[in-house]
C-alpha cells in the first residue's frame, strides 16, 4: 500500500471511529508500529489529524471537510464569485470539463443561463442536474463510485470517456494548492480520477478561494505547471498572488460586487 493510500485509509477509519490507538492503525494499514508512527506524525503536520496518548484522533476541520452539505456552505460568497466569474470563460463549441466541487457547482449555477453551445463532462451529480437545463448544452457524466456525504463519482470505471473526447479546460477546485505540489486533494480515489481529467484536458483552471492558497493535503493531482490560470476571491494574499505570477500563472480575482448576487 502506497503511502497516500495508507493516509486515505486511516482518515477514513478515523472519520467513522473518531479516534484509534496506533495498534489499531498499524494492523488497519499493514505496516509496522515505527511506520505508523511516522505517517502520523506527517498526517498532523499537514492538519489532516491530531496525534493523541498512543494513538491519534481526526483533525476537527477533516470531520467537516468530508460533508458536501457542509463544504458547500462554507466560504459561500467567495464561491459563488468564483464561480460566476470562471462562468464567463467557456466560449461557444468548447468542451469544458467540471469536477464535483462546491465552487464548480457555483460555476455550473451560473453558467446553465448562458446561450452558448457547449458540451460539460462533470463527474459532480449536482453539476450535471443543473446543466441538463440548457438545451444547448450537452452534458456528459463520468461513472464511478459514489459514497455516503459526497455528490460525485469517484473511481476510474468510468475513465475510459476521457480518452474519447478532446476537452479544452478543466475547472476544478482542491482542498489546497501551493506552488510546490500543485492542486491537491484528500481523498485518493477522488485524485486518480482528477489525475485522468487532467491529463485529457488542454488546459486547468483552478478555482480556489483564499483559504485554499498555500494549504496542503494528501496528494497532488495537478502540478503548478499544469495550471494555466486561478480563479480566486479579494482575500487572496497579495505575496501569493505575486508568485503565481512570477511562475506565469494567470490570476483572475472574482470583483466583491458579484457577492451581492
């Protein structure tokens, strides 16, 4: 089991029991006591857990981060920005690639009024049901597995469209993004897939908020290099700002004034 793996599978172990000894962990994950320890020690390093007397608890914000109902009300106004603004993007005959975030669902939202002809590949259940609104617009879903507390599919059984049809850009969010490992994720079942849209598409835009920039996760399923331009919100620090333009990465920050929507 790969590193990222074993990470995904003790937040998830932990997401249900809350807490758990690292005996339990090292048997859960099929490695030594010293090993766990290690991953541990990372896991919290990175926020994902809190280390606790022979053991270790999930962190408050992972509890929270797995509800979709929860992630979709969190820092609403700076998504729905997000999204109104990535919403004007997509140009007439473009095939465009949404992923099952909250702020690709705000996208979505805003993009289902505009006359254009389009066709959207989303993994997102919520994307799709919006989208299928526009006659013009043809709306494709790649399959997977769904879980309890998301809204997309996730797996690679339903991958294989990808390689049936060229996408011009991915729109995508991520639970954190830093220069040095790129768009990341915590869920590692989400991030092969995310890997696969990626890899079909010409070009990714990242549309993530403040709270996204210079956080990390799990795994990495988009480089910095990868990404062509970010999407963000005016409480997005302006010294970050200033490297992701150093590194020729566009930046669009969404006007406050569409808050007001």
């Amino acid at each position: 089991m790969f590193p990222a793996e074993r990470k995904s599978k003790i937040l998830e172990y932990l997401r249900k029991k809350q807490r758990a000894t690292v005996k339990e962990l090292s048997s859960l994950v099929g490695v030594s006591e010293a090993t766990l320890r290690s991953d541990l020690q990372l896991m919290e390093e990175e926020g994902l857990l809190q280390r606790t007397h022979g053991g270790a608890m999930i962190a408050e914000e992972m509890q929270t981060d797995i509800a979709f109902a929860v992630r979709e009300k969190r820092n609403n106004e700076e998504k729905s920005a997000i999204g109104s603004t990535a919403a004007m993007l997509p140009q007439d005959g473009q095939c465009i690639l949404l992923d099952a975030s909250s702020t690709a669902l705000e996208m979505a939202k805003a993009l289902k009024s505009r006359q254009i002809r389009l066709t959207v590949v989303t993994n997102g259940i919520y994307a799709a049901l919006e989208l299928k609104e526009n006659p013009n617009f043809t709306v494709i879903v790649v399959g997977g597995v769904i879980r309890a507390g998301s809204v997309g599919l996730e797996g690679m059984l339903g991958s294989s469209v990808l390689n049936q049809i060229h996408i011009d850009t991915m729109y995508a969010s991520a639970h954190g993004f830093t220069l040095e490992d790129g768009m990341m994720d915590f869920n590692v079942y989400e991030v092969d897939l995310k890997r696969a849209m990626v890899q079909a598409s010409s070009q990714v835009v990242g549309l993530l908020d403040h709270t996204k920039l210079g956080k990390r996760s799990i795994s990495s399923f988009a480089s910095a290099r990868d990404v062509e331009m970010i999407i963000t919100d005016s409480d997005a620090p302006q010294s970050f700002i200033d490297q992701l333009q150093q590194r020729k990465i566009k930046v669009d920050i969404a006007p406050p004034a569409i808050y007001m929507n």
